[in-house]
C-alpha cells in the first residue's frame, strides 16, 4: 500500500515539469508506462528505432519533406517530430 503511495506521489512530481518526455536507449515500455500515466496521455506517442534508420535518412524522417523536394517526393509526408505534435517522441 505504501508503494503504491510512493509511485503515484513520484509520478505527481515527474509530471509536474513541463518538459516532454524523452528517454535514450530504454526501454519502449517504461516510456509508454510513463506517457500513459502523464499529463499528456492523450496525445500522441511515437517510439523510434534509430536503428532501423539508414542515417542519409534521418533527417529527412525526422522532419519530414515536402512534395517536389526530391525526385521521387510526390506528395508532402509529415517528420516524426511533427507526427509527435504535442505528444511525446522517444528515440530508442
């Protein structure tokens, strides 16, 4: 019972900054756990493999382009910081 008090008083604290969450080389888990338990439930979450990004890439992934910006850009496509709009972006 006194954990249970001790976590929620924690949480209360953590989430009593405004910063946005963002945790390096964690866990997927712990950062959802913590997202779902936030001010900013609601919002988006967007979990990132780095590794799973060639690194030409990255930037482009990460910000997004526009329709025309390249050859085979046909359509504008939104990054992940803007798909993250508000939420929280955890990069892993």
């Amino acid at each position: 019972m006194g954990f249970q008090h001790d976590t929620e008083e924690w949480f209360k604290l953590f989430f009593s900054y405004t910063a946005h969450l963002a945790i390096l080389h964690e866990k997927e888990l712990i950062a959802r756990t913590l997202h779902q338990v936030g001010p900013g439930q609601m919002q988006t979450f967007v979990p990132v493999n780095c590794a799973s990004i060639p690194e030409p890439l990255f930037k482009r992934e990460s910000f997004g382009h526009r329709k025309g910006a390249f050859t085979a850009a046909d359509q504008d496509k939104p990054g992940l910081f803007d798909r993250a709009h508000h939420g929280d972006l955890v990069f892993g």
